[in-house]
C-alpha cells in the first residue's frame, strides 16, 4: 500500500498547489486591461479549478483504499480505472507545471516569482514520481490492466519539449532558441527574423 | 439511444476539430522566436493531443453501447462511470472553444480566423447540446447516479467568463474592459493606469 499512500501525499500537496496559484493569478485576471490576458489567465484558473474538481473525488478514494488495504482485491475493472484516473492526474500534474511556467514569464521577481519557482520544481519531481508509480503498478497488475492501456501509462509525454529542463528565465530569449528534442522544432529558423506578428500576415 | 448517437456526433466532430486546430497552431510553435510563445502554443495543443487520447477511447465504446443497445442494462456503477466521462469531456469541449478564442487574438485575419470562427461556434453548440443531454441522463437515471454528483453535471461552468457571447474583436480592447457576470471582475479598475505590468512589481 506503500505506494498509495505516496500518491495521496502528492495529490493533496497539488491540491494545496492548486489553491495557492489561483489566489496568485486572481490579481492578472481581475486587473488585466485587455481582454486577451483576463481569457488567458480565466482560462488557466478554470482549468486548474476542474483539476480540483477531481481531485475532490480522488483524493477520498485513495483513503478508502488505504484505510481498508483494498488494492490487491479491488476487481480487474476498478483497477484499470483506478490507473486512468491516475493517468489523467499524471497529465494534470504536467500541465500544471506547464501553467506554472507560463506564470513565470508574468512574475519575473520578488516573492512569488520564488514560490513559483518552489512549487514548480516539488511539481517536477511529483510528475516524475507518479511516472515511476504507475510504471509499477502496470507491471504489477499486468494481468487486470490490458498491455496496450499499460504502455500509455508508462510513455513519457515530454516528447518536444524541455523547456522545464532549463533555467530559460535567466538565458537570453532574443537570441537563443528554446532548447528541445523534438523533430519539430529542429527547424526553427532562429534569427530570421520570422516572428509570430508575421505570421499572422500569411 | 438518441442521446448516445448525438454525443457521438458531437465527438466525432470536436475529434476532427482537434486535428485541424493542432495544424494550425504548429507553425506557431514551429516557428515561435521566444520560449513563452513556444510554450504557450506547445501547451495548448498538448492539452488537446491529451483530449484526443480520451475521445480514442470514449468513441468506440460508444459505438458498443449503441450497436448492442445497452445503455439501459448498464450496472449503476458503468452508469455512473460513463457519465463522469461525458462530464470530463464536456469540460474538454468547454476548454477546446477557449482554446479557439485564445488562437483568435492571434490569427487576426484571413481563412485561418474564418474557421477558427466556425470551429468557436460549433464547438459552443455542442457545448450547449451535450450540457442538455447531461441534464436529461441525470434526471433518468436518477437512482443510479448520487444527487451530489448529478447535481455537479449539470452546473453551469461559465461563471464569471462571458466573452463567448460578444464578438471581442470587434470591440476596442483598451478601452473596453471584458464583460462578465462575476462578481471579481466587477472591481476591474479601468482606464486607472493598473496594468498586468504594474502588478509584478508589487
């Protein structure tokens, strides 16, 4: 049951996350002068908000879980849809640190800025860990959880991007391009004075 | 079984629709000559490449309701289950349409925002449609599904954010501030000098 019970901690830390970056962004959204940056934050707190949502449900039910040892009897259904909703918490754990990044580029010093900075890195390492949790758990229930759903639980969904990689704050954003081990984004013509204002002529 | 076809309507559409939109913003990121913009639209279509794994899953076990008729021989707890999934994806098509409306501030002009526009509007509609098929499902199978949680599948999630029904662009972004029913956004300060930027000095 080890490894529920550190599920648990990690959820109810975001669940904490959650809470704290919403009260940071309220400010963005209530004050913004223009309507595409009260859209943008409305609709990163909104997200989080359905995030919290699930969690409400889950949280409770790993207790339930923890409290009455039950995992190992739980049915090949209930197990297999305990692994999805913990694969769409793995999501919603990176897209979180994504939102706190995104948070970055608006607080770029003094006391948020640090605790933004805090909460995306214990945000990192939860992400990382739920990955080695859930690596676990399909091994270990193989039987109950079909193998093409287990490889989905194990894959990494970083693919073309690193930016969380990197300290990009303190490099230059003008003249370095974003690093990243996509195929994609190998092509970007850094320099040439293609910016996304052009594009918009096309 | 009418509902059950609807919804499977409305997601095979919005599935077509996540392809075409993830199209459309890669160049953004393609191209991107800063990291916040690369993250930005990277995040985005990240999210509906997560949305699109669901409704891979979702789609076809539709079509195995609705070939084999089931639906009213679905155990309370497959009941329930379901409905927590039309729930999430109602949620998805609520944030695919502020997804289109964000890409909206940057395709300011020509084909791309035409469809853009259309995608908006569709995806509201469906949006709309599968709330009421919610309602409907909650009220008739009201002895499978907890009051609590019926309840919370029929809330409306749009408070305090009507810039859907205004066409924004049109409007005059600095001196018209967003309209909204909240009762936050009531306070924003106007024309008082306030903005995103004087608050990250504080």
């Amino acid at each position: 049951m080890q490894e529920l019970s550190l599920l648990h901690t990690i959820f109810t830390r975001t669940k904490d996350g959650i809470g704290t970056f919403r009260n940071m962004i309220q400010p963005l959204i209530d004050h913004a002068t223009d309507e595409h940056t009260k859209l943008y934050y409305h609709h990163i707190s909104e997200e989080e908000e359905q995030r919290l949502e699930r969690l409400d449900e889950l949280i409770p039910y790993l207790e339930k879980l923890i409290k009455e040892g039950k995992l190992d009897q739980l049915s090949d259904r209930d197990l297999s849809r305990l692994l999805s909703d913990l694969h769409l918490e793995r999501f919603g754990l990176h897209n979180f640190r994504e939102h706190l990044e995104l948070a970055l580029y608006e607080f770029k010093e003094g006391d948020v800025r640090e605790q933004l900075n805090t909460m995306r890195e214990a945000t990192q390492q939860d992400y990382l860990k739920i990955k080695d949790i859930m690596a676990e758990m399909a091994e270990r229930f193989s039987d109950a959880v079909p193998n093409r759903i287990a490889q989905s639980y194990t894959q990494d969904h970083d693919h073309g991007h690193d930016v969380h990689q990197v300290d990009h704050f303190h490099a230059s954003q003008q003249s370095t391009p974003a690093p990243s081990s996509s195929a994609s984004s190998a092509s970007i013509p850094a320099k040439k004075g293609l910016t996304v204002g052009s594009l918009k002529q096309k």
